[in-house]
C-alpha cells in the first residue's frame, strides 16, 4: 500500500512528485497516457504558449528556452518528460483508473492493470476532461466536417469551402489565426473581443502581471473575484490583423443549426463547410465514486484542494487558490502548499 497516489502525470502530479521526492513517503504517478506530455503533444499543431520559459516552469528546474521566445506545445511535452527523468519521479504510464472507492481507511483505486491501493489519494487530472459541444451540433448536415479543437491538429483535416471557428478564447483565435491561411475563415463569438499585447516595452505582459500582483492575486481577493467575472482576453495581435485584412470575419454568438448552415444570435445565417468548436470542456469524475466531493454542477468541493474526505486532495483545478493554478506558472505553489499539509496531516 502507498502512502500516497497521485492520479495524473501532468504538470500538476509532477509537481507534486517533486515535492513529495523529499520525504520519506512511498508514492506513485499513475497515468492512462503512454508518454509523459501526451497530453500537450495531442494538441493541435501550431498551439504555442503567451508565457516565456520563466512562468511556464515547474518547481526546481526552469524551462530552457531563448528569452522572449514563446515555448510550443511539444517544448512542453519534452519539457515534462525531462522534469520526471530529472528527478526520478514514480510515474507508472498506459494505467486508466475505471473506479476509486474508499474501503475502511484507505483508498482502493481500480485500474485496467489491477487494483493498487494507498492511504492519501491527490488527484491531479487537469480541468479539461470532456469536450463542451452544443447538442445542436448533432442536427447539422452531415456535409459538414465537425471538429472539437480537442481533435483539431491543422487545417489539412478540413476539407474545401469555409470554417467557422465557434468561441473565442484563446485557442478559438489562434485556430483561426492558422485557417485564414487556408481557408475563408468565420469566428463566432458570444462578446465583445478584448486584446492584450504580449508585449510592453520589450517586456512579457506576464512580466507585468507579475509584477502588477495579478499573478498574485487569490480566488477570494479584491482583484482575484474582479477576473474571475470575465474570460481571458485574446493575447497578442495577430488575430486583430488578420480581422483587419478581411481574412478572418467576426459572427454573432451561435445559436441554433439549419441543415448545412448555422443561425447565429442577430438572426444571420451562414452556409458552413466546416466548423471548429472551440468551446472548452466539461469536467468528467464518473470513476471518482466518491459523490459527496462534487457538487451539482459536476465542481470539486474543496478549500485550496483540501477536501472534506480526510485523505483526498486535489490539484491543477481552476481557480484552486489563485489564476495560474491551472497552469504551469501556478500550479508548483499550490502543490507546495499541498506538501506542507500532507506533512501535518498525514496518516
């Protein structure tokens, strides 16, 4: 028997690894995926980071990257599996937990390859489980070529004619971004696009966060509860560029399907080809038989990861504690903070 479990080889297990490496506690990394970093390699193609090597590090090894160049999403796949390589950490891969149950003071965690069973259970999945696609999606012509940006790797899986890009965070405009040179490209949103540089003064806009106390700020502080009532804005220029050239067209929010066209919230309509929902995920703990941690919206109940079932904690949610707790620049201080509590607490 562990002491403890962490489900999850991501940034967030791995952070954790590193902490508990200087104890004494017996502890495993278990993971469905083959390779340590699968999980950014899968993504699509062009995905590349607004975060320099400084915030986009984990705990007691940076990022080796030139300054004021942008990591991509395979620099952070070997990235992580370097990190575990580099410290020794206990990661067991191709594991898929189908179920974990508390039997007696223990946590016994069914996996395809058998039963493993520890005294303290960190779960550390990520927040992006299953793709968020509107149930209307299912009534558009099958002409269409559907893709969630989950699938999405580039622009050869699309066929001829149009692309409608739906949602516009982040991901939905840089997708948009790379199709525009390809294809008539159309972007949906549901508000009003907000821009930031990645750049002041030859300085990283997170530099400025930093510096600024944004990266800083907790969940329940003035400036923490301000961001939480907004998304994030759309990093960088190029998408305004492309906008301003005619090559990437602004729709309304999507509403509703028309066989082989779309109907957006203005009453417009548009003949689509193919559409790329960029539209999030939803959280999925359907093998986690532990029903009181969640709430109805399908949320972890907790208080900086710390649950009300003594043993089990979480990590790499959003919002855990701060903004960057989802993310690489974040997520080693809230597994500190974790380590620090496991140290107290452990049974």
């Amino acid at each position: 028997m562990y002491d403890v479990i962490i489900i999850g080889s991501g940034q967030a297990g791995l952070s954790m690894g590193y902490y508990l490496k200087k104890t004494a506690l017996s502890f495993a990394i278990i993971d469905q995926n083959t390779r340590i970093g699968d999980t950014w390699r899968n993504r699509y193609d062009s995905l590349t980071l607004f975060t320099p090597p400084l915030y986009s590090s984990l705990p007691g090894l940076m990022l080796k990257k030139e300054r004021n160049c942008m990591p991509t999403k395979d620099d952070i796949a070997d990235y992580l599996e370097n990190y575990a390589k580099t410290f020794s950490l206990p990661v067991q891969l191709g594991i898929h937990v189908k179920n974990v149950a508390k039997v007696d003071n223990f946590f016994s965690v069914e996996t395809n390859k058998g039963v493993v069973e520890a005294r303290n259970l960190v779960v550390a999945t990520g927040p992006f489980h299953t793709p968020r696609i509107p149930s209307f999606a299912k009534k558009l012509s099958k002409d269409i070529v559907q893709l969630h940006s989950a699938s999405y790797k580039n622009p050869s899986q699309l066929k001829d004619g149009n692309v409608l890009v739906v949602g516009a965070g982040n991901s939905g405009a840089q997708i948009a971004v790379e199709l525009a040179n390809t294809h008539e490209t159309y972007l949906s949103t549901s508000g009003k696009l907000r821009f930031l540089p990645l750049f002041i003064m030859n300085k990283n806009i997170f530099w400025w966060f930093d510096k600024l106390g944004i990266l800083k700020a907790t969940r329940d502080s003035f400036i923490g509860r301000k961001l939480q009532l907004y998304s994030d804005p759309i990093f960088g220029t190029e998408l305004k560029t492309k906008m301003s050239a005619g090559l990437v067209h602004l729709k309304d929010r999507t509403k509703a399907p028309k066989e082989n066209e779309v109907i957006f919230a203005d009453a417009s309509t548009l003949k689509v080809d193919n559409i790329i929902w960029a539209t999030g995920f939803k959280p999925n703990y359907a093998w986690l038989n532990l029903p009181s941690l969640v709430d109805k919206q399908g949320n972890i109940i907790h208080t900086r990861g710390i649950t009300h079932e003594k043993g089990v904690f979480f990590l790499g949610l959003p919002w855990q504690y701060r903004r960057g707790s989802s993310l690489l620049e974040g997520v080693g201080k809230d597994a500190h903070y974790l380590y620090q509590h496991l140290l107290t607490h452990i049974r």
